[in-house]
DNA sequence: ATGGTAGTTCAACTA
C-alpha cells in the first residue's frame, strides 16, 4: 500500500514537534503540508532527513508556503501554473516513486465578492486547466491539500448558516465539481463515513470540542488512481494537541 | 455586523 496525507499546518515552525510525531506514528509514503510559513532556507530539512523523508519546499515568509516529504526519491515537476505569475507560493507538483502529487494551498477568499474572493476563483480556474493538461496526459496523480472549499452540505456543521458564505459559496462548490467532472474523484466519499467528518474548526468557540467544523482538505485521485483507493480518513488526534494547527490530517491508502 | 483565537511580526494583517 502506498499511503498520502494531507496537513495544513499553520506554521512549520510551531508545529514541527507535531509534525515528527506523526511521521514517526502513519510513516506516510507522502505527506503534502501547507502554511509552513518559512522561507526555503529556514525549512527544517534534518529532522525529515533523520527520518529518511526527502522534501521539497515552496516556502515564503510569513504566509503560505507548501512543502511534500517522500520515502522515495522526490523530483520537482512545477511550482506554479503556466501562465499564472503568482508570488505566493501555493502550488507543488511533484514527481514521488511512481505516482505524482500536486499538492495545492487554494486561497482563502476572505469574503464573497472581495478582492480575494475573485483571486481564489481566478486560482481555481488556472487550477482545473492544469488538471485538465494532466488528465490528458493520462498521468496517475493525485491532487491534495487545503482547498479552503466544503463541497457539500454533508461537509458542513452547519449548512443553512454557511449558505451563501465563503468557503461554501456556489461559485467556490461549482469549481470543486468542476474537477470532479474531469473524472477527478474525492476519495474520502469513496467510502462510507460516520457523518461529521471535518478537516477544520475554528480555534475560536472551541469549535473542535463541539465539532463544529467544516471538511475542506482533500485528496483527489485521478481516474486510474482512484481504482486503487482503499482507504481514505481524517485523523483527528492532532486536532486535540496542545497548540495544535486548526487542521487535521487527512490520508488515503492505494493499491501498489 | 461583531466576537471569539492563533501565527507572524511588532500594529496589523491573514486565516
């Protein structure tokens, strides 16, 4: 089984103690992380080397940043959309063993109808044509990360009170499905799921002990890849830490 | 339409 996870981790710096933990407990074959909020040169590539993890990082000062870890040899293939010159670093595709990972910290979006709002859907739109190029190619990949998007109400504590909202908006659910259409699958609703299965809760109104969170980190496989899905959960250990990011990990297992 | 918390950086911004 070749096991990828998923982890927005609101600073790599702070969590990194978490981070280890978790390597050393799943020993993931992939992990996607995002907000690492360093920049390259301050990225902690001895403690992963110590784990046997290659890495490659996307970093940037204080905001986004994204890195992948890999027990096998890793090898860049992108670090940003062609044609989309965007200095926040938000994209990482890579080459892991024999399948490849793009993994993907989607904008915010703030507000509907903002400055960012119109940035994230612009993002999502340089997103699908780069999925688009990839299924074409019939590569096997998988696309991870912090979508910053619940894609139905089941993904939601509370969808009347999130209708209309970002996050949950239309436009931001129409372009999720819009990467399911091109054959992309989410492979947490391969299975059957207890509901309530979130990725992220508010660190305010101790949102997670009462599970009020929204379900917004996803693994996407490609069609063939997505054949060879067997598992795929959200492991919500990390979420009841002390100074725990406002993330959880999500990871799926695939057939060799 | 605001508040509640966290991270980075040092008053304010982003989430």
């Amino acid at each position: 089984m070749f096991k990828i996870a998923t982890w927005n981790v609101n600073s790599l710096r702070v969590r990194l103690p978490h981070v280890l933990d978790w390597l050393d407990a799943e020993r993931p074959d992939v992990l996607a992380l995002q907000e690492t909020k360093l920049q390259d040169r301050d990225f902690p590539l001895d403690a992963f080397r110590q784990r046997f993890y290659h890495a490659l990082h996307a970093g940037q000062k204080t905001y986004n940043g994204v890195a992948i870890l890999s027990r096998l040899p890793i090898s860049l293939i992108a670090d940003s959309f062609p044609g989309f010159d965007d200095p926040q670093r938000r994209v990482l595709h890579a080459q892991a063993g024999a399948i490849q990972v793009l993994n993907i910290y989607v904008p915010n979006g703030s507000e509907v109808g903002s400055e960012r709002f119109e940035y994230k859907l612009r993002w999502l739109g340089h997103l699908r044509r780069y999925t688009a190029g990839l299924i074409a190619a019939g590569a096997g990949f998988a696309v991870v990360g912090d979508f910053n998007i619940a894609p139905a109400p089941e993904d939601v504590h509370d969808p009347a009170t999130w209708e209309g909202r970002v996050l949950f908006s239309m436009p931001e659910r129409e372009a999720f499905s819009g990467l399911l259409q091109q054959g992309l699958v989410d492979c947490f609703r391969i299975f059957p799921q207890a509901p309530g299965g979130y990725t992220w809760w508010d660190y305010r109104a101790a949102a997670f002990r009462r599970n009020l969170g929204l379900r917004i980190d996803h693994i996407l496989a490609s069609p063939a890849l997505a054949d060879r899905c067997r598992s795929c959960r959200i492991d919500t250990g990390p979420r009841g830490l002390e100074r725990p990011s406002d993330h959880a990990p999500v990871m799926a297992e695939f057939e060799t």
